[in-house]
C-alpha cells in the first residue's frame, strides 16, 4: 500500500514538474503538444500576455490540453487547473484562461473542443468576459484550421492567443469592466460613467473659436456615437496623464473647409496650434486627424520628444494598427488601436532614450580614440620610415609626390518607402513631412 501511494505521489510531482517546465518555456502558455511550438508562441507567453496582464490587471493563460484525465468535461478541468496553479491576478484573482483540448492527428493534431473559463471578484469580468472573446475565436477555433498538419496547427494556436488578447483588451478599454479591474495604464479603479468635463456633446458640429480648449476626442465629422468618444476620451486621457504627454484624436469632414489649407498634414498642424493642444510647456503630444470627404489621414506629433519617439518609422509602424479598421469603417476600434498602441510607444520612450543617450555617449568617447590609435599608427610608421632612410637619395627630387585629393558628387538619392498593403485592398503609399516642431506621416484610409 504504501508503495503504491509512493507511485502516485511520485507520479503527481512528476506531472507538475512536466507542467511547470513547460509553462516555463512557454511563459503563460502551456501545451502538452510537442509539435505546437514556434518562436511566436514563445514572445505572446512570455511577453505579450504578461504586458497584458501588468497594464489592465487581469490574468491570462492559454492550456493546450491531450487529455482531460478524470474529469467530467474540459471546463471542469479548466476550472479546476485555475485553482490548482493559482492562475489570477492580484488579490481578486481576476483572470481568464483558453483550454485546448486536442490529440494527435497525422504529422499535428486535430482540436476536439476548447472553453473559455473566466474568474475573480469582478463580475463583469466573469460574467461578459468570455463574450468578448468568443468572435475571435470562433473564426480561428475550427476543424478546418486544425489540420493534423504541425505547422498550421501552430499558426492556429498562435492566432487564438492574440485573438483572445485582443477581445479582452477592447472590452476593458470599452469600460466593460468596472470596479475591480485596471483602467487602461492609469493604475485607477475605472468608473461607471465619464466624468463630466470628458463627455462631448451628442451633436458636435464645429469646433469652438481659436484659442478656446477642445478634448481628447473631437468627432466634427458625427461618425461615432456619444457613448464611444466618452469611450475613447476616458481612454485617451487616462495614457495623456500616466506620460505627460498628449494624445488626441480629431474627425473633420473635410480638412479644406474647416481649416482652409491644401494639405492634410497642414490642416492637422493648424488644429493642434489653434486650440493650444499637447502637455506642459512644451506642448508634447500626438494627433491623429481623419478627413472623411477625402478619406485623408494624418498622424503628427510636436515637440523633440514627441519626434524623436514617433520618428517616421514609428508612425509607420502605428498605422498598421488603425489603417485596417478605417477601411471597413470601424471607426471606434480603430481609435480605440491607436490609443493603444499610443501608450505602447510611450511606455518604451524613456528605455529607447536611454539607449539613445547611451550609443551617442559611446561614440564621443570611441572616435577620439580611434583617431588617437591612427595617428599614433601613423606617426610610429613615419618614424620607422626615418630610421631606415640613411642617404639622402631618399629625399631628392621624384621621391616626394602630393596630390590633391577631393570627392565629387554627382547626385543626391532620395528614399521613399511604401506602405505595406493589405491584402483586402484600400489606402494608399503613405508619405512624411516635418515643419515648425512637427513631424507627421499622411496617406488615405
């Protein structure tokens, strides 16, 4: 008897030993799958899942699972996994996971079920989370994507984390959970409605006159509801204040009529100056501006720090997150995204100056001494030469040539760099400008 309850003790360490090296190589994501690995499962369960969960407060995990053992159902193995690893965030154990449950199948495996299992003391967490999950799933969670093909499989797998990540996310920055949870970035408990300095009215029409302040969300153009830019403006202002810095979104029917400029990143820049926007002395801050008549977009930003956070290449890169949403018309994610992603860049701003400070200063210090090591090689080669020339022949006439020496240049090149399309069409090249302290990137949605 007790050799068998030897085993069994043996045999339960062991398995909590597999399950822990496993969640350690994957971070928050555990498989008992060994062909459903890619380097891209590897940065979501090690840094993007837990960036989640350091900014909005809540636990995510994903368990791909082979067998359910003696359980009843996959979601009283989820529920009973939650509990028996101490899965949740904080002291409310707020948190939502995904279970896989799958076997092999060919050279992969094939899915057989999965679910969706939230828990804490947040009831809008428990109760509405796992709804705003569901739609992404349920287009990547299919038969047809689980081929029994590794590969595929893994793209699968890889596809329902982030979809699960971003459902969530959408969810709390909508202000769907309240209370208990996080708001985005600040720290702070969110609340149950705006406060009433950040409601808009219901029917913006025009902008106020010159000189007079305006919110973090302006939407002339009327193509949001007044829930969502209460939405977004809670959302903004909570990134503006935890940086110091400002972020802002305006909609305009057309950028021509209301400023009376030929050019979208001109008629951005105007605005921003007009109403006095960015924080502190210097004004810093980031404005995205949509022109609907056009279907112009322009993304700037002011002051050295803002410039030199959201350079060209940044700017670029954000568009990636909004550009797609715009297409289709989803106005309200698509702000929602470039919030977002507003307060990634940020939050890497003062480790991307740091390393900035950091290569200038090994610079200043690296190239004086390097010019010092070749003219000390110089000058040590010229003294050998010396030492070895003991007639005169050396120095007559023929045995001295200077030549002039210079660079000519024929023409300068200039680099454009073309948006990266999608696949469903839409937009166009993007292009960059800077003037006055600004610095934008401009192209069509």
């Amino acid at each position: 008897m007790k050799g068998k309850m030897l085993s069994l003790a043996l045999l339960a360490a062991l398995l909590m030993t597999v399950f822990a090296s496993a969640a350690a190589e994957y971070g928050v994501i555990y498989t008992e799958a060994d062909c459903l690995y890619s380097n891209e499962l590897e940065v979501l369960g090690q840094d993007h899942l837990p960036q989640f969960t350091e900014t909005y407060g809540i636990d995510l995990r994903v368990d791909v699972l082979t067998g359910i053992g003696n359980f009843d159902s996959l979601e009283d193995a989820a529920t009973a996994i939650y509990k028996e690893y101490d899965y949740g965030y904080g002291e409310g154990r707020n948190g939502v996971t995904l279970t896989i449950l799958v076997h092999e199948d060919g050279d992969g495996v094939a899915m057989d079920e999965w679910y969706v299992y939230a828990a804490g003391d947040s009831d809008e967490l428990t109760t509405n989370g796992p709804w705003n999950v569901y739609p992404n799933l349920n287009e990547v969670l299919t038969e047809e994507n689980w081929s029994g093909d590794a590969k595929q499989d893994t793209k699968a797998l890889e596809a329902a984390v982030v979809g699960m990540r971003d459902g969530l996310e959408k969810f709390v920055l909508a202000g769907g959970v309240v209370g208990s949870i996080w708001s985005p970035v600040t720290g702070e408990m969110l609340q149950e409605e705006p406060a009433a300095e950040e409601i808009l009215s219901d029917s913006p029409d025009s902008f106020p006159a010159a000189g007079e302040s305006i919110g973090y969300v302006t939407d002339t153009a009327g193509i949001m509801t007044a829930e969502e830019r209460q939405l977004l403006t809670q959302a903004a202002k909570a990134v503006s204040e935890k940086h110091g810095f400002g972020v802002y979104i305006i909609t305009v029917d057309s950028f021509r009529d209301v400023i009376g400029c030929s050019d979208v990143f001109d008629g951005a820049t105007a605005l921003y100056r007009a109403y006095n926007l960015g924080d502190g002395d210097e004004h810093k801050g980031v404005l995205l501006l949509l022109s609907m008549a056009e279907r112009d977009y322009s993304l700037i930003t002011y002051s050295d720090y803002g410039n030199f956070v959201f350079d060209e290449v940044t700017r670029e890169e954000m568009t990636d997150f909004f550009l797609d949403d715009f297409r289709y018309d989803d106005w309200y994610t698509g702000f929602a995204d470039y919030v977002a992603v507003c307060d990634e860049f940020l939050t890497d701003g003062p480790d991307k100056l740091n390393s900035e400070v950091t290569a200038k200063t090994g610079i200043i210090f690296l190239v004086p001494l390097i010019v010092a090591a070749v003219v000390i090689l110089i000058l040590s080669m010229k003294m050998k030469s010396v030492a070895r020339a003991t007639e005169a022949e050396a120095y007559a006439e023929g045995g001295l040539h200077l030549v002039r020496s210079y660079d000519r240049f024929t023409h300068a090149t200039e680099t454009r760099r073309k948006r990266k399309e999608s696949s469903d069409g839409g937009g166009g090249s993007s292009r960059s400008k800077s003037s006055g302290g600004f610095g934008g990137t401009s192209g069509k949605f």
